[in-house]
C-alpha cells in the first residue's frame, strides 16, 4: 500500500496543476485590456531601470572620455630644483599599468633671442600635445614629429608682436649660431602659451643646454575609477624629490560631474518604479473586483487562501517577466539614444543590468500585488454568491 500511495498522489495532483494553470491563463485572457495596462506600467518601469542602469554602469568610462577634452589632469615637476630628469620621467611612463596614460608630454621652458627681440621658448613633445591641450585653437597646422627641428608653433599674442604669420620663418640667434625655424601653425590658448615659441624638445634642450633636462610634465590620465589620486599616492613615495599631483579643476571635476549624473539616474528611476507600482496597484484592484464571484466560488469549492496568494502572485510574476524582457530590448534602445545624444557614442549593455531590471520589475510588480491579493483572500462566498 506503501508503494501505491505516490502513484495516486501523482494521478490527484496532476488535474490540481492543470486546473490551477487554466485559472491563471483564462484569467490574463478575458481580461486583457487590464492585463495590458499593468503589462504596459511595468515594461515603462523596466525600460527606464535598464536605460539608467546601461548608462550608470557605462558613464565612467563615457565620461572620462569625454572630459578629456578638459586636457591634461596630471602635474610632474621638481620639488625644489627648477628642472628635473627627463630619465625620471621616461621611468614613470615606462612603469604607469597598461591604458592608464593616454598622453603625456615633457615641458622645458626657457629664453631665447631672435633676430627682433627674447622670447620665451617652450619644448615639447609634438605628437603627445594635441591630446593634452585639445581646446587650443590652431591656425595652419600642428607638428606631429617630436624631432622636427626646423618648423615651430607660435602664441598668437607673440605672433602678434613679431608681426609673423603662418608660413613665415624666425631665426633663433646665439653663440652656437642660429637656428632658421618656419612657423606651421599659430596657436590661440587664452593663457601663457599665447606668448610663447613652441619647439621641440630636444632643440629646446639643445639650444637652452639642458641636455637631459625637463622643466615639468604633463599627463592625461584614465580616471573612470578615480586612478589619478591612487597613481599620484604611489609615485609620490617612489619619487619624493619630485612635485606630483593632479590637476584638481580637471580631475575632481570628473568625480563631481559622474556622482550628481548618478544621482539623477537613480532618482528619476526611483520615481518611475514608484508610478509603475501605483499604477499596477489601482489596475490589479479593479481586476480583484471585476473577479470577486471567481474567487467566492473557488473557496467555495474548497481553494484555501494560499492557492488564492499563488494565483495572483502568478499571474502577476508572468507580466511582470514579460514586461522585463520587453524592457530590457526599449530600455537598450533609449540608452544607445541618450549615449549618441549626450556622448555621441554607443552605450554597452553589461552584465548587472539585465538581472537588476529584472529584480527591481518583480520586486515593483510583487509590491504593487500585496494590497489586490489581501482584498482577494478577505472574499466571503457566502456573502457574494448570495442568492446563486
């Protein structure tokens, strides 16, 4: 008898799954324009949860990139002396972690005389500047060979006073000789640079005698996860004889501007998630209303208040799954709108945003249900199949 009570188990519980199924399907058929409505307050909910998330968990990146533009946000320079090694500073570029750097370029100022009057010559490295002084304003062309030797960029305010233009030439003049230069490009910055004679370094180095000598460095460096401050902590201790620090108006900029877009992303989603909840709320009691004589008649037959709670929470977990799965495809289509729009770049889905639109879909759709499947289980039969 032992052995033949799970097959009858078996046999009593099978009609049980299928007639509860049949409930739960017939119930989100008949009442379709009301199943929509919850279908479409809940899908709204998912799609903002992945647009915002897609975008919060790529905005690091985005934003780094994009505050590039500010230039450099990273300072080397000697602590006491007026140069330092440029050999120190090859050392660091060296031993910086893959993709930290995206540009650095060594500076050395200093005077020279030209056939008109002293001007102060700045040596850089070429193909490492335009990265970190984007926001220059070039007429004509910049250099991108770090030896160029025979071609200079000027400071429009300089330019000016020399009363030479693109194409022109000035002679560097000194007790080595003289060093004929053609201007390729003049260069409009709104500060010092306006002023300055830009060579290359090692001509600078030549011409000034400061072989080996750099007077600071510049560096853009990747800051998404707040790198620079970390970056800075070490080579401070490796290079104590050395000045090291951010740039802060740049790269405390970067920090300020992600964590109030952050919390607008979180805000507004918070919001949402709160309407989608109140609008499941109010369509789910009109559905428990409209359904009254079904669950009297379901006690009445002999349904606990526990079948009851797992119909409803069903029902509402099959929308809610299908709202999210139709979130997360609108949701990735308005994140790819917002990075085109304020990034103009694609936005990469990653892997936490799917399960949090998820979660936070059936956690709004169970919230929202709690209410409804209290009002469904408090039906008496006797009192609303009264006279049936």
């Amino acid at each position: 008898m032992a052995a033949d009570q799970p097959a009858g188990s078996m046999k009593k519980t099978a009609p049980v799954k299928s007639m509860f199924w049949l409930l739960v399907i017939r119930a989100l058929r008949l009442r379709m324009q009301r199943v929509s409505v919850v279908f479409a307050a809940l899908t709204v909910g998912a799609a903002i949860v992945t647009a915002m998330s897609a975008v919060y968990f790529d905005i690091n990146a985005k934003m780094s990139q994009e505050l590039r533009t500010f230039g450099a946000n990273f300072y080397i320079g000697p602590a006491s002396d007026n140069t330092l090694s440029q050999a120190d500073f090859q050392q660091i570029l060296t031993a910086a972690p893959a993709g930290l750097i995206n540009a650095g370029s060594p500076y050395l100022y200093g005077m020279a005389r030209t056939e008109l009057e002293k001007v102060v010559v700045m040596g850089v490295w070429f193909d490492s500047l335009q990265p970190l002084v984007p926001y220059w304003q070039v007429s004509g062309q910049w250099i991108g060979v770090n030896f160029d030797d025979r071609n200079a960029m000027i400071g429009v305010k300089l330019a000016n006073r020399l009363q030479v233009k693109v194409g022109d030439s000035i002679t560097l003049v000194g007790n080595d000789g003289q060093q004929r230069l053609q201007i390729k490009g003049i260069v409009e910055s709104g500060d010092a640079t306006d002023n300055v004679l830009i060579v290359s370094l090692e001509l600078a180095q030549k011409w000034l005698h400061q072989p080996g000598k750099i007077s600071n460095a510049l560096l853009n460096v990747s800051n998404d996860l707040g790198q620079v401050d970390n970056f800075a902590r070490g080579l401070r201790q490796q290079y104590p004889q050395l000045e090291i620090r951010p740039i802060l108006k740049v790269s405390a900029s970067e920090g300020q501007v992600l964590d109030k877009i952050k919390g607008l992303m979180g805000l507004i989603s918070v919001v949402i998630l709160v309407l989608s909840s109140l609008c499941v709320n109010t369509t789910l009691l009109a559905m428990v209303s409209e359904r009254s004589r079904e669950f009297a008649l379901q006690k009445a037959l002999g349904a606990g208040d526990r079948d009851i709670i797992r119909q409803m929470l069903t029902e509402t977990l099959l929308i809610s799954l299908a709202a999210a799965l139709t979130g997360v495809v609108l949701g990735f289509l308005l994140a790819q709108l917002v990075g085109h729009t304020v990034f103009n770049a694609a936005i990469a889905l990653r892997a936490p945003v799917f399960p949090l639109t998820l979660l936070s879909s059936v956690l709004v759709a169970a919230v929202a249900a709690i209410v409804p499947t209290r009002y469904a289980i408090d039906v008496q039969p006797a009192r609303v199949l009264k006279g049936e």
